[in-house]
C-alpha cells in the first residue's frame, strides 16, 4: 500500500528574520559605505553613480526618476517601461535579457514580464507539459532525447483498422506463452501447435521451420537481437536454437523441469524463464546448458527482457512480482511488489536509461513506470483491463499495450502524460502476443481467436509527421499455413 505524508512547520518555532543592508551617512564631511550596496526603492542617491541627468539643473526627484528609469530599462528593456518625466532614449531597442517581453527558462516555459505600472515581480508562466512531465523523465512526448520548444502540434491519426489479418491455426490462448515475434531480418515467427512458421514480410512467404512432434508443444519464440537464430522454448523444459536461414537446427539446452514460457536475448547471452520458477543464463558460445540460475520468483516466470544497453534484466511472474538482475547476480537487485496479478508485460524504454514500464494481470489492469536508476516507482496507470504486452516505440515516445479480459483492446499511449492516442480493437479474444516490425513502424497481434493482425501505428523514423502506409494495398485475409 502507497502512503503519503507532509509535515507542516511547528507553531513555536520563531518566524526568519529578514537582514537588510544599506548605506549609511554619519555625517556631512565623509561618506562610509558598507561591505555591499543595495539601493533603496525610496531614496537612491543618482549622484552616487556620478550619472548625469537629462537635465543640468535637474533637481534630486528628477535625477531619482532618471536612475529609476535607466535601472528598470536594463532590467526589463526601454520598451516595457516608458518615459518617467521625460526622459527617453533617443532609439527605443529589444532588451539583452530575453528579447521584447521576457525570457525562456530552463524547462522551455515562457517568463513574461508584466505590462508597465504592474508589480514587476509578477510573471506569467504558459506551459503544455502536465504533471508527468515533472517525473525524474522529462522530455518532450514526440522527440526521444530532447525538450521541445515547438508549438502544441494537433494529434497523429492512427488508423483503426489492421492493415493485412493473417489466419493462424492452433495460436493458444495461454496468457502465459510468448509465441510471436518480429527479427530484425524482418521475418515473423509464430508458434501454432507443436511447430513454429515463419512469415516473410517482404515477400509474405510462409515456411514451417520446425515440427516438434506430438508429445511437445511450442511454448515461447525469440529472435536473436542481430541475424538469423530463432530461440524456440517447449512444454518439455527444453530451448532449442535454429538456423532460421537454412531452416536447421544448432543445439538442444536443457536445464528446466517445466515449459520455458518466456526468452531474452542479450548478445550471446540467452535468459529463460520457466513454470519452474527458475531463469537459466545461457552463453550459447559456452558448451554447457547454462552458465548460472536466477532464483527468486515464486511461481511461473511469463515475462522477461533485457535492458537496450544489455546491463539490466527484468523480469515477471504470476507471484505478481517484478524482478531487475544485472549480468553476474544470482539474486534480485531491485524488487517490486506493487503488482496484484501476474506480471507478464515488460517493455524498457529505448529513450531513456533505467526507464521501465510493466502491467498486471486480469486482478491489477495497470501499467506501472519505474526508474531502476533510483529504484523509485514513478506512475500508475489504471488501464481497465488485464495488460497482456507492452511495447515501446523507438522513433517517438509512444509506447503500445496489448489488454484481455474485458476488452480485448490495443492502446497506443503518448509518454509521460499517459493520454491516449488511439484505442483499436478487433480482436475478439485476449490480445495476448504482441511484437514490433523492424522500422517501428508496424505492430503485430495475436489472440485466441487463431489471427493476426497487423496495425500502422508508429511513425517513420526519418519522418514523425506521415504515417507509412506501407502494406496498406494488400489488405486481406490470407492463412499462415
């Protein structure tokens, strides 16, 4: 449970005293100064400055309002001051502090000075950010890596249909599987039954790289991060490694007691998770089936993924926990418990380091942020239904989450502000699988209803403004095998 707690300043305790400095003249014949000057609003001596008045034979007023008048326009600018008794400047010019009527602060707000005879120590503040923005992350929704000084642009328009609907046979409807994803050769794998097929998404080929026969089944798919290897997890406690390209197998690991629901690639490193509790640290260069067990969770492991830099390995359970391990511990680094159902949805954000969203189970529905860097919990967002996939965009900061139970929905969402860019729905079971096409441009889903569904919904890369309509000319419904 999250609470919150103020403290309010003790009653006894003596108000700050404010110490002023200011000069003094004990007499006539000389004049002491203190360590500092700071003139006086009422009564500044002008002579003081050796300053000349506008007028040889101007009295003491009127060399006060001439001091008055050049200290406010070097503060403010000529401009936003006026004349005082006359005294003008001969070409009224833009203020050196910030231009016509203010400045920009540090976090991309305009400061504006007020119009003359107001309280010069008013400002007005226009902002766009919400309160999001004022998390340990700040940057602007469409530009990973930068604050935005750009005006509020109107909101992208995602399309709410799929582009292409593939039929895909025998796709369980298991909430803890992994059976779809996106290698960055661009060729879907998916697993339907006790095999695993490959779609090519250039040339929309189908090929069945591997049967595992009648007394195994497919439990998880994950490509390698760079190349052609295919992970392939089974109900029987083993990892297979593949060829993708010659459609062959490398090696059988072995190492888990239960199916291997979930994989992570991180370079040669190959993590598994398993119904048995246990994450086995691959070295596929290494001749042995694992080089180190993860101990910690409690009950099935359905989620994990890598950090982009490789340092940072989360993962999910169905004890509702989440996990961070480093590339040599055995135990947990960092736990969160926050979560009341399973936890299968983890995505890092490829825009900022330590960034980590996650989403709970059918009893949870919320997707929580998280700065592994502080080991702080940063948001929580009440999604309504069960988080099955999240997913982060790389070319804006947008990240996609994938629902079950009741609404079977895709959200695209705009990050920190949480607002959402578009809900697409179609799919009539639980989007369970979720995976993103190399150019990030193009999602895929797939649920119990056997289909998958592809959606435009990021971006290009080189252009944020025109959503690609790559694809959009073969729409259809074609069958996996």
């Amino acid at each position: 449970m999250e609470t919150s707690s103020t403290s309010d300043a003790d009653p006894k305790t003596p108000a700050p005293k404010l110490i002023s400095s200011t000069y003094r003249r004990p007499s006539s014949s000389r004049t002491i100064y203190g360590d500092r000057f700071i003139p006086s609003r009422s009564s500044s001596n002008f002579d003081l400055f050796n300053l000349p008045s506008s007028n040889a034979n101007a009295s003491p007023d009127e060399s006060h309002s001439a001091y008055t008048y050049l200290l406010k326009s070097a503060l403010f600018g000529p401009e936003c001051v006026g004349g005082i008794n006359g005294f003008q400047p001969s070409t009224p010019e833009k203020s050196a502090y910030g231009g016509r009527f203010g400045s920009r602060s540090s976090d991309g707000n305009f400061l504006q000075i007020s119009p003359p005879n107001c309280n010069i120590f008013k400002y007005k503040t226009e902002t766009r950010k919400s309160l999001h923005s004022l998390l340990p992350f700040e940057f602007d929704d469409q530009l990973p890596g930068g604050v935005s000084h750009s005006p509020v642009k109107a909101p992208r328009k995602v399309p709410r249909s799929p582009y292409k609907v593939l039929d895909a046979p025998a796709l369980q409807d298991d909430f803890y599987l992994n059976l779809v994803d996106w290698s960055s050769p661009n060729v879907l794998a998916v697993g339907l039954g006790n095999c695993v097929y490959l779609w090519h998404a250039s040339s929309s080929k189908v090929v069945k790289l591997c049967d595992l026969g009648i007394d195994d089944s497919v439990c998880s798919v994950g490509w390698a991060q760079r190349g052609t290897q295919l992970a392939v997890g089974t109900s029987n406690g083993k990892l297979q490694l593949w060829d993708a390209s010659q459609c062959k197998r490398i090696r059988t690991m072995e190492g888990h007691r239960l199916r291997v629901g979930a994989i992570a690639w991180s370079s040669s490193m190959l993590s598994s998770g398993s119904r048995d509790k246990s994450i086995l640290q691959r070295d596929i260069r290494a001749q042995g089936d694992y080089v180190s067990k993860l101990n910690g969770h409690k009950s099935e492991v359905c989620g994990l993924k890598w950090s982009y830099d490789n340092r940072e390995l989360a993962s999910g359970g169905n004890d509702n926990r989440l996990f961070v391990w480093n590339q040599h511990s055995t135990q947990p680094l960092l736990k969160y418990c926050e979560h009341t159902a399973a936890v299968k949805a983890i995505a890092w954000s490829p825009h900022l380091h330590g960034l980590l969203a996650s989403g709970g189970g059918t009893a949870d529905r919320c997707i929580r942020f998280w700065n592994t860097t502080t080991n702080s919990h940063l948001n929580c967002v009440d999604t309504g239904s069960q988080v099955c996939n999240l997913v982060w965009s790389k070319n804006v900061n947008e990240l996609v989450s994938t629902h079950g139970y009741s609404q079977n929905q895709i959200i695209v969402w705009r990050y920190p502000t949480m607002s959402k860019l578009a809900t697409l729905t179609g799919h009539t079971y639980r989007v369970l699988y979720l995976a993103i096409s190399p150019d990030g441009q193009t999602i895929v889903t797939g649920a119990g209803d056997e289909t998958l569904r592809f959606w435009n919904v990021f971006p290009s890369p080189k252009s944020q403004n025109t959503q690609s309509e790559i694809g959009a000319s073969s729409l259809g419904r074609s069958q996996i095998r």
